[in-house]
C-alpha cells in the first residue's frame, strides 16, 4: 500500500498557543487538522474495508422470494414470473454492483482475505444460475417477468459493460469460466452491435436529448473490452476501447482545466460544460482500466497515458483542504461529495504504484482523499456524503441541489481503494 508518515491530530482549523519561539519553536506546532492528515496503514485501511464488507454482506442477500406472497423460493427450478430477488438494501444486478464485485475482487488480493474475494464469486454463482434457469424458462414462457432481464436481454450500456468487466475478472480469480462465458459474450455482443451510436460509430444516448454523450458511459462500455481483449486475446476489443476513449475525449475533454464535462449534445451551440465529479471519476477509472488491460506495445498506450497524466494534474488543482473535491469541481460553493473522491484516491493510488504518475507529486493527494472518506463511512459501514443517481442537466441549480443518500450504490465504489498494490 501506498503509505506517508506524518504525524496528526483532527479537531479545529488552526492552533494557538502560549509562549514564543524561545520557549517553544513556533514551528514545532502541531496543526490540528479537520479531517485526519498523515499516515496510513495497510491496517487502518482494512478496518474501514471490514466495516463496510460487513454492511454489504448482511444487505445484499443471495436468494429469491415469490413477490405475491413473500415466500421464499428455495429452490431455483421452481422459479416463475412471479419471483424475484429477496429485497436488500441495493440490488445484485447494476452497474454500481459491477464496481463493487470488481472492488471486493481488488480487497482479496491486495489483503489475502478471501471474505471479499468470496463476497464476488457467491453472488456471481447465484446470478449464473438465476440466469441459467430463466433461460430456459423464456424458451416455453416468451416474455416473461423475470428478475435477469438486463442480464438475458440488455437494454442500455448501464446494463452491460461493469457487469460483464466483473464477470471477466471473477473468471480470473478462479471462476469456471463456463458458466460465466455465456453471459459476458451476450454482453459483450450489446456493446459492440446494438448500443445506439453517432453516424461515426461513437457510442451514445437519445436521452435527455437526440444524439447525446454521457461520459459515465466510458466506464459503462471500456473497460469491459478492454477486459474482453485481455481475457480472448483478440486485439479488435482494445482497439474499440481506444476508438470510443479518443471519440469521446474530443468531444468533451477541456484542456484548458484538464477536466471533462458531464455530457455532450450533437449541435447544441454555445455548448454548457458542467464539471460533474463523479462522471469525472468514471472518466479517470475507465484510464486507469485501460492501461491496466491494454498490452504494453499497443500503439495507444501512450496517449492513454498522457491523458491519465493530464486529468490527475486537473483534478490535483481543485481538491479541497478537507481533501474531498466539489459536486461541481471548479464550484466551491457546491457540496463535498465522497463518493468522486473515493475513485480519484484509488485511481491515483494505483497509478502511483504502477509507476504511471509520480509519488512524491500525487501521494499527497491520494492520502489525504484517503483520509476524508474515512471519515465519510459511519459505525454500521454505511457511506455518507453520496450524491444520488444523477441524469445530465443544463444549468448549474440541476448538479448543486442533487441530493445526497447513505443508501445510494454509488458509494459501494469506495472498495476499489485497498487496490494501492
């Protein structure tokens, strides 16, 4: 783990004392810093890490319930249109849920815990089989209510791209592959033929608008081909991952700030730029997934990497002395928000330890990201601090006034940090 030593306490701004620079060298005064500054440990991590497991574990339960009685269907083969996943606190199946799975698959190997690693493959063994079932089920019962359609029949980017990135990595780990091969190659089909595009093969949305670009959709779509090149070896998935990063990056990179805005509209002009944190967090994760994946001599890379260079420069001027970043980066009277500060930590931490970004420059700012999230996870391992869901929007009131939520998935990102190895 990525580790400084600095010695701190956490209460007030400032401090002052009695005496003069005779009796007590004024620079010898320990501040005493809002959020606690300084040294991390390996151990420091985990315990916030088991806290959280813990939670997580005992709120996403592994099992199905008839929806017009509540009773439990223990048996999957009995499973129909009326069944559906026991209800906990966030759902099994999502894109935030394909973060978490790849996060509890980083805490197993950089801890040697297999509780987290665990956490992964049972939920991706019952989801297997969940599927498996209702595949043949639709055959005799076509169109059917059933709890995996975005599995069996994506819809949307949303659907696809960090599920299927998990599922790859699971396999990695140690999964039958299988069972998994199936279900990733559906995905993996929907990004590459049946997402809606631009006339130049850019991948996009018709919402809010006709012909519009999210940026959160690099994450939903990249690193699942990148992972897809890796896994198969052929070289036509990193090539995609690369055609839509510069796609999307001419578009909606500024380097005048090194920021991205949140969405692009085909023809709006003057074009609004909002510097939404979190969407910025999924553009600097989808670098650091590509450069994770993509192979050394790949023509690529290098841009790729100057690209991750840029934007950790952008974001390192904005991060606030509490060490989180703004709701809106270059806003400072918008909110703090935990969870765009949990992945500029981790992207930042691992691009340190991957020799990508400088430690002596960038280590600062990922410790003290560090330390403020810590204190953003409460006693019964829940994140505070979250902004919601959020849509594009237009004008500055839409990302000032989201609002926040302890039950919000996207604060499920925060197990990506025990990857600093």
């Amino acid at each position: 783990m990525l580790c400084f030593t600095v010695n701190a306490t956490a209460s007030a701004q400032y401090v002052t004392g009695q005496g003069n620079d005779a009796t007590m060298p004024l620079h010898l005064m320990k501040p005493a810093y809002v959020v606690p500054y300084g040294e991390v440990t390996p151990q420091n991590v985990k315990d916030v890490l088991d806290k959280v497991y813990n939670y997580l574990n005992a709120v996403t339960p592994m099992s199905l319930i008839d929806k017009t009685n509540q009773k439990p269907v223990n048996d999957i083969s009995r499973a129909d249109n009326n069944t559906i996943f026991t209800k906990g606190d966030f759902r099994l199946i999502s894109y935030e849920w394909g973060v978490t799975y790849t996060g509890m698959l980083e805490a197993g190997a950089a801890t040697g815990d297999k509780k987290y690693t665990t956490y992964t493959k049972d939920r991706i063994d019952f989801i297997a089989d969940v599927v498996k079932h209702y595949q043949l089920y639709l055959q005799k019962n076509k169109g059917a209510a059933n709890p995996v359609r975005s599995v069996i029949e994506p819809h949307a980017l949303d659907d696809a791209g960090s599920m299927a990135a998990a599922m790859i990595k699971t396999i990695t780990a140690g999964f039958d592959k299988k069972r998994l091969q199936p279900i990733i190659d559906n995905y993996i089909n929907y990004i590459m033929t049946k997402e809606f595009r631009l006339s130049d093969g850019t991948l996009a949305r018709n919402r809010p608008l006709s012909n519009t670009l999210w940026l959160d959709d690099l994450y939903m779509s990249l690193p699942a081909l990148a992972q897809m090149g890796k896994f198969t070896g052929n070289s036509k998935y990193f090539d995609e991952a690369v055609k839509q990063y510069k796609l999307f990056a001419k578009r909606m990179f500024n380097s005048d700030n090194n920021l991205y805005m949140h969405g692009w509209v085909q023809d709006m002009e003057p074009h609004p730029q909002f510097h939404w944190a979190r969407a910025n967090g999924w553009a600097i994760m989808t670098k650091i997934e590509l450069l994770d994946a993509l192979p050394q001599e790949h023509p690529a890379r290098n841009e790729i990497l100057q690209m991750l260079r840029k934007h950790a420069s952008g974001l390192a001027q904005l991060q606030d002395k509490m060490g989180f970043w703004h709701q809106l980066l270059n806003r400072n009277d918008s909110y703090l928000e935990t969870s765009a500060t949990a992945i500029y930590a981790y992207c930042i931490a691992r691009a340190i330890n991957k020799g990508w970004l400088d430690a002596k420059a960038y280590g600062p700012m990922a410790i003290l990201a560090w330390n403020a999230v810590s204190t953003k996870v409460a006693a019964n391992g829940q994140v505070e601090g979250v902004c919601v869901g959020t849509g594009m929007g237009f004008d500055p009131a839409f990302y000032y006034y989201r609002p926040i939520s302890n039950f919000c998935c996207r604060t499920r990102i925060w197990p990506c940090f025990i990857g600093w190895r």
